[in-house]
C-alpha cells in the first residue's frame, strides 16, 4: 500500500511541476521538442515510484523521421505512463474530454497536443480525430488503445474501427504494441500497486498507404492478429511479491 501512496503523492507533485512548464513552453511554441522531454520527465516519475522495470524490443524497426499510428492492448492506468517513457517518438493520445477540465492537469494536456475525446457524442469523436490529424502534420505520432478503455481481463475486448480510419486516411503506417506486466502490477478495480517487470513489444509496422478505407476490416483483423500472437508467447515474468 505504501507504494500506491507513493505513485499518487508522485502524480500530484510531478503534474504540479510539469504541467505548468508544459502549459508554458506550448503557448510560446506548440510543437517544442521541449514538451516530450517534459512529457517522458512526468511519465518516468511515476514508473519509478511504482517500483515498474520497463523494457522493450523492436524499438528498431521505428524509424525517427517516420509517424506513426501505435495501437496497444490496454489493461492497466500504468499502461500510459510506462508507454511514453520508451516510444522515442513525439506520442500524443487520445484522452477522456473531463480530463481537460482538470485544473492544471488538463491546462497541460492540452497545451501539449493531447486530443479530448467524448465517445459517447459521435460528432465530437469526428472531431477529436479531425484534431489527431492535424497532430500528426504537425509531427506528432498518435497512440489509440482500439479496445477504448481498459480490459478487466487479458483477453483482449472487441476492437473499434478509429484508430484504422486514421491511419487510412492519413497514410502513416499502423504499429501494433503488445503490453505485458502492467495487469499483473495494477489490474481494474485494484489501488494496491505490486512491484512489477514490465515489458513492451513493439511489431514491424503495417504499412497503409495502398489501402482503401475499404479494406478497414482487413486491417483490423490484421493487426489484432499480430497483437494476438504476441501475446500467444510466453507471458513475461512479471509481478513480484510486494
């Protein structure tokens, strides 16, 4: 339980600092390289208080002046945090619109290029993926956990179509990600954090440009296909007594 405490005084100092600089550094230049350091700054603070080990694998089949649409399977709120400290690409994502009426918090978010997003009104879903595309021309890679919202389970929930969209409209190729740890170290409905080795896989990139938004189904089924055969391996060794 100390260690929940821990991540939670974490997470409210490290936005008390970060958010403001990050409020401030966007409002002078919106696409600083200066607001993913703060970004990773953030993120990695709350990893480190969690006690989570994060390694990952394939980060060499990313090339650094190439975007990106990164899908995941999402089962953890640590799967965010762990995410942006080892994807070397500038990484916005796809955020519950409340989140941006935080004070503070929020004022960040947004400052920073993050996208609101309310699923439940589909005109303003339209326009939230409107809002990632223009990210992306600004240099920005966009992460969409396509199960929108965290899994009570390993197995993966059905996966919804946005995140295809995009990547066929925008031409950037997909990448499927596999997350293994962060279940184990804090699952649904859980406060108690448990020590943790969190891995990240990331796959070869599926490449979009020739597809159809036609063929969305295709790529669906594509790339939950290799999400699934990722997780097919043998799990990583992963919680640790706390």
């Amino acid at each position: 339980m100390f260690r929940s405490i821990r991540v939670v005084l974490t997470l409210f100092l490290a936005t008390a600092i970060v958010a403001p600089l990050v409020t401030l550094v966007g409002s002078l230049r919106s696409t600083s390289p200066l607001i993913d350091r703060l970004i990773r700054l953030w993120a990695s603070s709350i990893v480190r208080a969690a006690g989570l080990r994060v390694e990952a694998t394939g980060m060499e089949k990313l090339k650094s002046d190439q975007r990106y649409i990164f899908i995941c399977n999402h089962t953890s709120y640590l799967d965010i945090p762990c995410l942006l400290t080892v994807v070397p690409q500038p990484l916005r994502f796809l955020a519950k619109k409340s989140l941006f009426q935080v004070p503070v918090f929020g004022w960040g978010l947004k400052a920073a290029g993050f996208i609101p997003i309310d699923r439940k009104d589909r005109s303003s879903a339209v326009k939230s993926f409107d809002l990632a595309a223009e990210r992306i021309r600004k240099g920005n890679s966009i992460l969409v956990f396509p199960e929108e919202g965290r899994s009570a389970s390993q197995e993966m929930r059905p996966f919804k179509r946005g995140a295809f969209l995009l990547a066929l409209k925008s031409g950037l190729p997909i990448v499927p990600m596999v997350l293994e740890g962060t279940y184990e170290a804090l699952p649904v409905g859980r406060f108690k954090i448990k020590h943790a080795k969190i891995h990240v896989t990331v796959s070869d990139p599926i490449n979009t440009a020739d597809l159809s938004i036609r063929q969305k189904d295709e790529l669906i089924d594509a790339a939950r296909g290799v999400i699934e055969g990722m997780l097919k391996r043998p799990l990583v060794e992963s919680a640790q007594p706390s």
